[in-house]
C-alpha cells in the first residue's frame, strides 16, 4: 500500500503532492514500482496537526481519486475518519476506506461503509491526532490494543462488513517504548483471523531511535518491515514502494 498525502502537513511528506501534478506523477511512480494500492489521505493525522474541515479534506481527495481513475485505475483506499469522505471517495472510485478512528470518530462510519459493501481497515489509536501523543499510558499495550480490535471486529462484522482488516496503529497515542512493544508481539494479531495492515514506514520509532532524520529512516523501515512480515502482517502501509516490494520478495523466498 503507497501511501499520497495530498495534504500540506503529514508528518513524512506533507506539501511534496498536495498539488494535482505531483500527486498523479507519485502516485503512477508507485504503482510502476509495484504498489498493490495506493492510499489517499486529505487530513493530516500527524501528532498535533492542525484539524480541517470536511469540505477540505473532500477538495483535497476527491479530484485526485477522479483524475487517477481516469489515468490508469489503479485500487485506491481512501484514508480518512469521516464517513461523508469515505461515501464520496468510494462513488467516485475508491475500493477501501481505511479509517484511523476504527469508527470511533465518526458514528455513522461503520454503518456507511456496511452500506457501500467494501472492505475496511479498522486503525487502534488513543486520543485525537492534536493531542494522542501527550502521554499516552496503557496497563499492558498488546493486549489492550488487541482486545479493542476484537471488539470492533464484532461489531464490523455485525453490521455487515464482510471484508475486515485491522491495524495496531503505530505511534497513534502511544510511545516509542509502546510501539517497539506491539511490533515485538505482532503475531498475537493473528488471533483475530483477519488480515493485519502493519503502518511503520518513516514513523519516529525508527528515526528517533537511530538519532537520524525521517527522510534517513528508509533502512530502518525495510528492517521493521521484514519483522512485521515475519509475524504475520498481509499489508504494509509505506512510503518507499520500491524497497518495500524488495523486502516482500525476499521474505516470501524464505517463507515459501
């Protein structure tokens, strides 16, 4: 999964393809080096980032989604939390909705994409993007993080979506000391019987630990990559396609 930010403050490459050009030349470039989807993002869910409103984050994505469409199809989720955004997305040709909040932030979220008969990705957080990262505590992170997403399986599944995917959530109201620790314990995922989306590439827990910059953090991401393969992750969620296929090849040779 390649991720677009059309947004001009995600953490990673916010401004880079916030204009319609730059977005459609990233997002075929990643499709060419063999991104299976490509994940498109209108809201900034970066620690302290400032909110938008709805009308934004659907200007922001919609003419995007319109234009790659037009230009070469490819599978599109769309990342967002908000069920307005994730109807439109969808009529106008995204197949995913790939949802931060898990419904949280949204109650018509679960029902909307029961509705629009497409699978979902289901994301753990703590708190809101402004303030999540301001002291996150948890008893025991693994277990809490997968009892929540037990839940919303449940429930998902009970309101009528058939295709569900979860994803721990990765520095969403959490430490660095919390993320190392849900990735060390990543296969306790599997547990739920659902494919697991692992969303590392470039995060702080790499580029903070290694005293490097974010755009440094590309070898560290491959590493965490080949880990959360190795526990059991069907998707990753990344900035640098290239390399991520290489680290899948490579995986798949020892795995099979």
């Amino acid at each position: 999964m390649g991720i677009l930010n059309v947004t001009p403050d995600s953490f990673s490459d916010g401004g880079r393809y916030n204009a319609m050009d730059g977005a459609l030349k990233h997002a075929e470039k990643m499709w060419q080096e063999g991104a299976d989807i490509l994940d498109i993002g209108g809201y900034s869910s970066r620690p302290g980032a400032a909110d938008v409103s709805v009308q934004e984050e659907l200007d922001r994505t919609i003419s995007v989604i319109e234009k790659l469409m037009a230009e070469f199809s490819p599978i599109i989720s769309i990342d967002t939390f908000r069920s307005k955004v994730a109807e439109e997305a969808v009529k106008t040709g995204a197949a995913i909705v790939n949802d931060i909040s898990a419904g949280d932030d949204d109650e018509r979220m679960i029902a909307t994409v029961a509705s629009l008969k497409v699978p979902y990705i289901a994301m753990h957080k703590k708190g809101k993007p402004q303030t999540m990262q301001q002291n996150p505590t948890y008893e025991n992170v693994v277990s809490e993080v997968v009892d929540y997403l037990l839940a919303k399986k449940h429930k998902c599944l009970e309101a009528g979506i058939i295709d569900f995917v979860i994803d721990p959530g990765f520095g969403f109201g959490k430490t660095r000391e919390h993320n190392f620790e849900l990735l060390k314990h990543f296969s306790q995922l599997q547990l739920l019987n659902v494919p697991i989306l692992a969303g590392v590439s470039r995060k702080s827990m790499i580029w903070k630990t290694l005293e490097i910059k974010p755009d440094e953090a590309s070898n560290g991401t491959t590493f965490l990559h080949a880990f959360a393969l190795q526990g059991g992750a069907n998707i990753l969620r990344v900035h640098d396609v290239a390399e991520a296929v290489q680290c899948v090849k490579l995986w798949q040779k020892l795995k099979y």
